[in-house]
C-alpha cells in the first residue's frame, strides 16, 4: 500500500510540471481524485480488511488524498493568477488616449426661458399653477369678458373640438379664471401659468399654430398701475440686464382695462436705433392691463374691494430676442447640428 502511495505521490508531482491551463486542472482532479481516480481505488478492497487494517489504510489514503488537493489547488491558483495578469495586461488601458466622443443633449432654450420666468416670479411670492390645454369655451371665453358672438373670438382662430364648447386653448389665461373660482372670491391671488396654447396660424419663421405663453395675474387690494409697472420692470430688469428700461404704451385687450402693451429698451443698440428694434429703440414684449371689472365679478370677487393686473409674455418671442434667434422652429427642431447650439449661447 505504501509503495502505491508513494507512486502515486510520484506521478502527481510530474504531472503537475506539464499542467498550464485550467482544464488540465480537471483532467488531474478526475485522474487522481475523482470517483474513478487512483487516490479513490485505493479503497475499493476496504471491505475486506480487518478492522486494524482498515484504520491503517484510512489514515494513509486520506493523507495522500489530502496532499494531492494541496497540490492541485495550488497549481489552480497559480494559472488563474497568470491567466489574470496576461489578461490585465492585454487590457490595459492608456489614459494618454484622447476620450471617445459622446454626442448629448442640450437644454432646449425655450424651457430655459420658462424656467427663468418662474424663478423670477417665484422669488416674488408668485405661485406657478397648470391647467388643461382642452379648455372649455366658459373658461377660454366668456369668464374672460369675451361672450359668444364677440368678434374677438374670430381673432383668436381657435381650434374648436366639439359644438363650440370644448377647444384648444388660445391662452392660458383660462388657469387664472379657474384659480379665482377655487379661491372663492375672497382671496388675494398671485399666479403665473406657464403653458402651451394654440391658434389657427401658418407656421413660419415667427408664428406657429403652437405657442408658449407665460401669463401672470395678481388680484388683491388697493392694487395700482404702477404695482404692475414695477413688476414688468423687475422681470425685464432679470431676463434683459439690469441696465434695461421698460415704459407702457396704450393698448386694448376684452379682460384689462385699461390694457397696455410693455416695451423694453433694445438691449442690441441701447435704444440708439438697430433692424432688431426697428430703429425705434424699443421692442414689444408683453402685453397687460388691470384685471376687467367684468372679469373679477364672474370669478367671484367683488370689483367694490378688489382689484388688480394681468400680463402675458411670449416664451418664443422672449427668447429669440434674448439669444438671437430668427427661426421660430428652431425651438421645436430634433436635428443636433441646431440645437447643440443652444448650451454655447447659454454659457455665452
């Protein structure tokens, strides 16, 4: 029994001296101590031994069996830590190598605008609310001092859905007249209403059938032109630079009276006078006005004790004015080679 040990114990070694890949490994685990492996014959004629010798034969081939999984596990660990290193080598990375590049996303300018808007409002004490763009003709209309049969609504060019009543919103002033309604005529409101509207326009270079608009409205008491004066200016003032000047014009408008349009002061030429202004000085940017009387007593609130102002900005015209775009559809484009463009005019 010894002899065959020792044998055995002889040939593992040699073996072991060829083994360089993993499967050698296995072929070796089966060879030596497997179930049909020489380690293991040695214990098939266990049966008929005495009880003496049967504890001498266990001892000697659990011994060898215990030297030969040594052996092999060792010899494992060393070709898998080579099989490593090659592999580590073979892989390594030179971080001298410029970096793949990725083509990204750009913040779309548009949202940006927006965003800015409800920042600017929101550091005012203004609460920025949402509504349905399919609007009721009550809420687009006639809350809005506009009543069926008034010429204004040939104006608008509204999409209308179904029997006159249910539509695409032409502004968003529909969420003002809501929110009014919510509040129960006896609270002060302060509101913007950022959102999509739509009008029967052709689609061009600076009109679209689909528009953002960004809506204002605040009703509480004592409420004066000049509150509003003082806010367009503010928001100018952060949108434009701080070195811009805004004044009020005459206008007309079914839900303010009396109704103003707001000009800044050209930020290209400084009011000297440029194609962007019209070599007037000052650009259009918004129009607004004191809420109708009409308007606050069918929201519910008393014209008698409250009063207060409305305006309404242009997301797209704000922008191209703020960064120099002249195509409208540029907001709405997928194509990189335009809107990779927008994050340079950003950081500009």
């Amino acid at each position: 029994m010894q002899e065959k040990i020792n044998e055995i114990k002889s040939n593992l070694v040699s073996d072991l001296e060829v083994v360089n890949k993993p499967q050698d490994i296995v072929d070796l685990k089966a060879k030596y101590i497997g179930k049909s492996g020489c380690i293991t014959e040695l214990t098939k004629n266990m049966r008929d031994l005495s009880v003496e010798e049967k504890k001498t034969v266990g001892m000697l081939v659990n011994e060898v069996k215990n030297y030969a999984n040594d052996l092999i596990s060792k010899k494992e660990e060393d070709i898998n830590t080579k099989i490593l290193n090659e592999k580590l080598a073979n892989e390594s990375i030179d971080v001298t190598l410029p970096a793949t590049s990725i083509k990204a996303g750009s913040p779309n300018i548009l949202e940006k605008v927006v965003e800015d808007f409800e920042e600017v409002f929101m550091s005012m004490g203004y609460d920025v609310y949402d509504g349905p763009e399919i609007e009721e003709d009550r809420f687009n209309f006639e809350l809005l001092n506009i009543p069926k049969g008034h010429p204004a609504r040939d104006a608008q060019d509204t999409f209308y859905i179904k029997d006159d009543e249910i539509l695409l919103r032409s502004q968003t002033s529909p969420v003002q007249a809501r929110v009014m309604l919510e509040k129960g005529g006896n609270e002060p409101v302060r509101m913007i209403c950022p959102g999509k509207t739509y009008r029967r326009d052709d689609d061009d270079a600076t009109h679209s059938h689909q528009f953002t608009q960004i809506e204002g409205l605040l009703v509480d008491h004592n409420i004066s032109l000049s509150d509003l004066k003082g806010t367009c200016d503010q928001i100018a003032k952060k949108l434009f630079g701080e070195d811009t000047n805004t004044r009020f014009k005459p206008s007309y408008y079914q839900f303010t009276e009396p109704s103003v349009e707001l000009d800044i002061s050209c930020f290209n030429c400084k009011g000297k006078g440029c194609n962007i202004c019209k070599n007037t000085g000052w650009i259009t940017v918004a129009g607004a006005g004191m809420v109708h009387p009409n308007v606050l007593k069918m929201c519910g609130y008393d014209p008698q004790e409250w009063n207060g102002f409305a305006f309404g900005f242009g997301a797209e015209r704000c922008a191209m004015l703020k960064y120099g775009i002249n195509d409208l559809r540029v907001f709405y484009n997928t194509d990189l080679r335009e809107t990779s463009n927008f994050d340079r005019k950003e950081n500009d």
